[in-house]
C-alpha cells in the first residue's frame, strides 16, 4: 500500500461543532488498540507517557488522549479529545489502490513506520500543488499494507484530519484528487470547551432550556455537540438549570458565570473548587475527567453566560468557548404571541410558514389572485403556526375557526366540513373552507381564535356558477371580410354578479349571415391586461348591423345565453364633418369640437380609420391633420395617428380672451376627395365677454334720454301747478 500524509491548506486552530456520529461507540482510553482495519483511520486508545507510532497498531500510543469514538465501516466520522500538550497516533490499513492520502488542518506530523515494505518521507515547506506552506505536514510511501504516524496539535483548538484512498491519489503533489474520502477525525484540544447536556427529568439533568443554536448532547461525554467557539447563544427559563461539562485534558481548567450561580461542580480525578460567589469553578491539576457542572441563571432579562477557561487562574486564562443564554418568565411558556406566531392564507392545505397571506395565478393566466378569492367547487385555506414569546408551539391551545355566511369549515384535515365552526389542538396545521351549498355563490368572514381570544380574520369570496354572459366595450368592426382582432369583450358572471374566471364563451352561429361569418371564442380572464383578455375577433364582409347572441353551458350543465346584441361593421370614411358644441363662447370656456366620419353608404365608419398618415397605422408625413382656430388652444394637439370611435373623434379647446366672431377650420386631406363631395369643413363661433362693454355714444344717449325724461315732468308737474 502506498501511503501518503498532507495538511489542508488552511492551517491552525479551527471553530466549529461535530456532526452526529454514524455507526459510532466510545472507546475507553486506556484500552488496547484496535485492529489494523482497511481504508480506515484510528486512533491509538492505548496511551503511555511517550506517544510511539506503529503502522500494526501493537505498539502504538497516544499521549494525553482522553477520550474517542471509534466506527465502523469503510466510511466513517470519528470524535477524540486531547490535551494541548498530548499526541495522537494514528495508524490505518490496507488502501484502495495501495495508496492512502491524510490531510490535518492544523500540527505537526512526525516519525511514522510502515509494515510490508516502502518508504516513508516527510514532506518540506513548500512541497505540493498547491503548496503546503509548513514543514512537517505530509509524508508519502509506496508498496505497504499499513502505516503508522503521529500528529502533534501544538495548541488548543479543534482539528480536522482525513483520509483518502484510491488509485488515482498523486502521491509526488500530495492531492487528494482521485481518491475517496473514507474517515473525517475531528480533534478537540485542550479543555477549554464545553459540552451542554440535553433537558432531562433528573435533578442533575440540564432542564427549561428552550432553544441553542448548538444542539444538547443526549450523552455530554460523548461531547458530539460540543460548544468550540465564542459566539453560542441560547434560550431557558427562570426556573431552569444547564448541565455541561469541559473537555477532558491534562492541563487545568475552569468554568466562569455571569447572570447565575453554579450549583455544582465536580471532577473524578482531582479537586475543583467554588467561589464563594458560586460564579466561578476551577479544578487543581492534572484533570483527565473535565469538570462536570449545574449552572442556574439568576433574572429574567439578565443574560446567563458560561465560559470554559483554559487554566485555573484568571491570571493566565483564556476563554476557549462561551454560551450566552437569554433568560424569560415561566409564565411565558404556552401563552399565544402573535408577533413569534404564523398567519396566513393558503392555496392548498398546509401550515403558515410566514405571515404573508398566498396569492395564485388563474386557469386563464391572470397573476396574484388573493387565496381568499376560490374558484366554483374549490376550497380556501388558512395556515397557522401558534408559538408563545419564546417562539415554542402551542401545546393543548384550542385552536378554532368559525366562518360566517354560507360556508362550511374543517380544522386540520383536507376535506369539506360539515359545520360552521371547527377545533383543532395542532399547533401547526390549517383551516379549510367550502361552500356549504354547491355551485352556489358564498361569501363568508373566517374568525380564528386560540383560546377563545381572536387572532386573525379573513373573508372569502367563493364563486358560484354561470348565470349569466355580458358584452361590452364593442368596437365598429371594419368590414374587410377577414377577422379582425379584440372587436368585442364578454364577461361570465355568477348569481352573485362575481366575475368567472376560464370560462369559455362562444357565438350562436345560428345568426351567422353573409356579411358576418365568424365571431370567434372567448376564454374569460377577469383582471387581465392585455387587449386579447376575454375578447372576440369578428369577420364581416359589408358594412351593416347584425345581431349576435353568445353562450357557455355552467357546472349543472344549462346552456347560458347572453342578451341578444347588435354588432356593427362599417367601411372606410369617405366624409366627415365637424361641429362644435356652442355658437358662442366666453373667454376661458373649453370648447368641444366633434368630428363624425361616415363610410360610403352614409353609415358609422369603422373603429380603425386613422385622422392622417397612411390608412395602416396613421404614421408617416402624407395626410397631415390640421384643425385650427382664432383664439382656441387645443387641450391635446389632433394627431395622425388619432382613431375615430364609434365614428367620433372630439377635441377640447381652451377659449382666450379676444372678442369677435371667427371660423375653425377642420382639413382632414386624407378623406378630401370630389368622388364623394369632401372638402374641409368651417365652423364659424364667437367669443363674447359675459360683462357687456359701454361705449362713449352709448352714455351719451342714455344721457340725452335722461334729461328729456326730466324735463317731462318738469311741465307735467308745471302744468298741475296751474290748475
């Protein structure tokens, strides 16, 4: 077997936890070694005052191990506890391929023997692609059928050591490229971290400790949850208590509080001892055990904080792990907290995962449709999630929901109900809601309580079947005799007057005639934006009006029809004319012209006759539209590429100032012609202030009529003086 030993490219003491350990069993250290196994990397439980390397595992030994977790398998995820100043070895057998690849992430790799034949080297600084950087960290044999060597970690920390094996292994570059990783060994050094207990009933279990963001080791001597970093936090109760331990070693250590008191602290090789205060826990020596710990929190809103120092004295300590723990009320436990809690509507049957109510695209493709918003036959949905504070579910919580109006309910099952009020002690699960009467339109308020107390409401609007087809926005359809696109719109409604979705809507063909042969399909989309949404396109050959009527057949299989309506064609304009709405107009009015074009039989002109420019689009400088008038300044300026509608097209003109009497002038050149007598057209208006004005010989004469007015009954009153 060749056998080959790298480091990782990034060296030195790395932070993280352990994975579960699959297929696992603590060894007891101390013990003799297990045999040499293939495609396997262990560890030597012997231990002696010296570490030895032996590639048969007969001799092997570790220094200053405290505890490992062998496995079995080829495959395998393996945990070993050290003391910084201790040394693994470590041996493995036969190899996929005869080769065999070890990388450390951090230490020294040393000595080493091999059994059946080759060479061990130990690499220099600077050997591999990429280069390894430090000396020491990689070894390469050939032609062996086991290997032994030791790594030394130098310092506190957690390491990870792996071995590949496979053919393809390029033993000269130390890469792992090629082969399989078949063991991941991660190495606690030093007893500076701390394993937390998972809650337990027993008195010296760790106990109301609701939420670590590292997980509670079911076995804390196993420590595969170990805490091996600064940055931990958690969440208990006042009356709650955690226990833990530090990592085994042979150098001393200790446990330091804030925010709480140790309840107890004890090792099982040496002597620790308390603080009067109860914060702080040291052990006296050689501690091959960890010390072992209750920690209690002190307050509510003061934060309980554990720390593993490396040495028994602050003077020359180091924090090497530390968990933060928030403490709260017992009295917070199982009480509904709407802000920690999820409410939501849903579209299926499903819990809330936020408080964002669901929306869903329609059959016909219309976008966020509310999910309190169901189609005929379908069901609506409320999700909910009930946590208290601490942002733990409901246990036991009377979770109900009520709806009112024509509804029926069902709590955490996805089938109608049969009532209209359903419970559910499922902290996580969902409302849904039908129609208590099929087909029928039901519009109902859904009420839900936890605990009697109202915690969310929401209407539902679930739609009944056909009743009933509309038309509207009807264009005049050129009559070209080819369909012509989105000429009319048509709506399907339920009893209730709520638009249908999907439905599709088709033309009586028996009104079908020589001038109008097709009126297509419709598929209504209610809310849609596009111009082809619920619209029909519609062929007619001569300009005329023809009626029509639509149907579509509802869920109880009746045929609905729409009111019989007319559909108009018309031709191209040939003539128009122009008119405004008053004679006479005062400064600051807003007049309205009305321009009306007529094809040649004198009837409405179609909707897709453009003012100017080319009769495609209207773009294009022929034909240009000129409407003007004295003293009439258009709101919007006329355009080419204006339509008439209906035959109509009006602009409004804001009035000045200056009195008089004048012509507007309405030149369409597009539809001049002597073939049907069309020229522009002049609409002759004044303007007149509402204050007349006096002129000069006005108040001169109304002062000559006065002074003869006088002077009449002057001689009248004479002349009655002289009787």
């Amino acid at each position: 077997m060749a056998f080959l030993v790298a480091s990782s490219l990034t060296v030195g003491v790395l932070s993280g936890t352990s994975a579960p350990i699959a297929n696992s069993a603590a060894v007891a250290v101390g013990t003799a070694n297990a045999a040499v196994a293939a495609n396997l990397l262990q560890v030597s439980t012997a231990v002696a005052g010296a570490a030895v390397a032996d590639g048969t595992s007969a001799a092997a030994k570790s220094l200053g191990l405290t505890f490992y977790n062998d496995s079995v398998g080829s495959t395998a995820t393996t945990v070993a506890r050290m003391a910084s100043t201790g040394v693994l070895s470590l041996y493995t057998g036969a190899a996929t391929g005869t080769k065999a690849l070890i990388t450390v992430s951090g230490g020294t790799l040393s000595g080493g023997g091999v059994a059946g034949g080759g060479t061990l080297s130990i690499n220099t600084a600077g050997a591999g692609t990429p280069a390894i950087a430090v000396a020491g960290r990689a070894a390469t044999s050939t032609g062996v059928t086991s290997t032994g060597i030791l790594w030394t970690p130098g310092a506190a920390g957690t390491y990870t050591i792996t071995l590949h094996t496979g053919a393809g292994l390029t033993l000269a570059n130390f890469a792992s490229t090629g082969g399989t990783l078949v063991t991941t060994l991660t190495v606690y050094v030093g007893e500076a971290y701390l394993t937390l207990g998972d809650n337990g009933a027993a008195s010296t279990d760790t106990q109301g400790v609701i939420t670590t963001s590292t997980a509670l080791s079911t076995t804390v001597a196993l420590g595969t949850s170990t805490i091996a970093s600064t940055t931990a936090t958690g969440k208990m109760f006042l009356s709650g208590q955690i226990s833990g331990n530090t990592s085994p070693g042979l150098a001393t250590s200790a446990v330091v509080v804030s925010g709480g008191t140790i309840a107890s602290c004890s090792t099982t090789t040496n002597t620790v001892t308390l603080s009067t205060d109860k914060t702080t826990c040291s052990s006296n020596g050689a501690d091959v055990s960890g010390i072992s710990f209750v920690v209690r929190p002190s307050a509510v809103g003061t934060n309980l904080v554990i720390q593993g120092k490396t040495t028994n004295s602050s003077a020359t300590w180091a924090t090497g792990s530390q968990i933060t723990i928030s403490v709260v009320a017992n009295s917070t436990a199982n009480v509904f907290s709407a802000s920690d809690s999820f409410l939501s509507t849903e579209v299926s049957a499903t819990a809330a995962t936020n408080n964002v109510d669901a929306t869903y695209t329609s059959a016909a493709g219309v976008t966020l449709i509310p999910a309190t918003t169901v189609i005929n036959g379908g069901a609506g949905y409320f999700g909910f999630d009930v946590k208290d504070s601490n942002g733990v579910r409901l246990v036991g919580a009377l979770i109900q929901g009520t709806v009112t109006g024509p509804c029926v309910i069902n709590a955490a099952a996805d089938s109608a109900g049969v009532v209209a009020s359903a419970v559910t002690t499922t902290a996580n699960s969902y409302f849904r809601i039908d129609q208590a009467t099929a087909n029928a339109p039901s519009t109902c308020t859904l009420t839900v309580s936890v605990n009697g107390a109202t915690v969310a409401t929401r209407t539902y609007t679930i739609v009944g079947q056909l009743a009933s087809i509309s038309v509207r926005n009807q264009s005049i359809v050129p009559a070209t005799g080819v369909a012509v696109n989105n000429q009319l719109y048509a709506d399907a409604k339920d009893s209730a007057g709520n638009l249908l979705d999907n439905v599709t809507i088709v033309p009586v063909t028996a009104y079908y005639n020589n001038a109008l042969t097709t009126v297509s399909n419709i598929t209504t989309k209610p809310g849609g934006t596009a111009a082809a949404d619920s619209a029909s396109n519609v062929t007619c050959s001569s300009a005329g009006t023809y009626k029509m009527q639509l149907a579509a057949v509802n869920a109880s299989v009746a045929t609905i029809l729409s009111p019989v309506f007319e559909i108009v064609c018309g031709g191209a304009v040939v003539n128009y004319t122009a008119s405004l709405d008053k004679a006479s107009y005062v400064p600051g009015d807003i007049a309205v012209l009305t321009i009306k074009a007529t094809d040649s039989k004198k009837l409405t002109a179609h909707d897709a006759n453009y003012l100017g420019g080319l009769v495609a689009d209207g773009t294009g400088t022929t034909n240009p539209v000129s409407i003007s008038g004295s003293n009439m300044t258009a709101v919007t300026a006329p355009a080419s590429t204006d339509l008439f509608v209906s035959g109509v097209k009006t602009y409004r003109f804001v009035v000045g100032a200056t009195e008089g009497s004048y012509n507007m002038v309405v030149d369409l050149p597009k539809f001049n012609s002597t073939t049907y007598n069309q020229a522009a057209q002049t609409v002759a208006y004044t303007i007149k202030s509402s204050t007349a004005t006096v002129t000069n010989a006005e108040v001169l004469a109304s002062i000559v009529k006065l002074i003869a007015s006088i002077n009449k009954q002057i001689r009248a009153l004479q002349k009655s003086l002289r009787r």
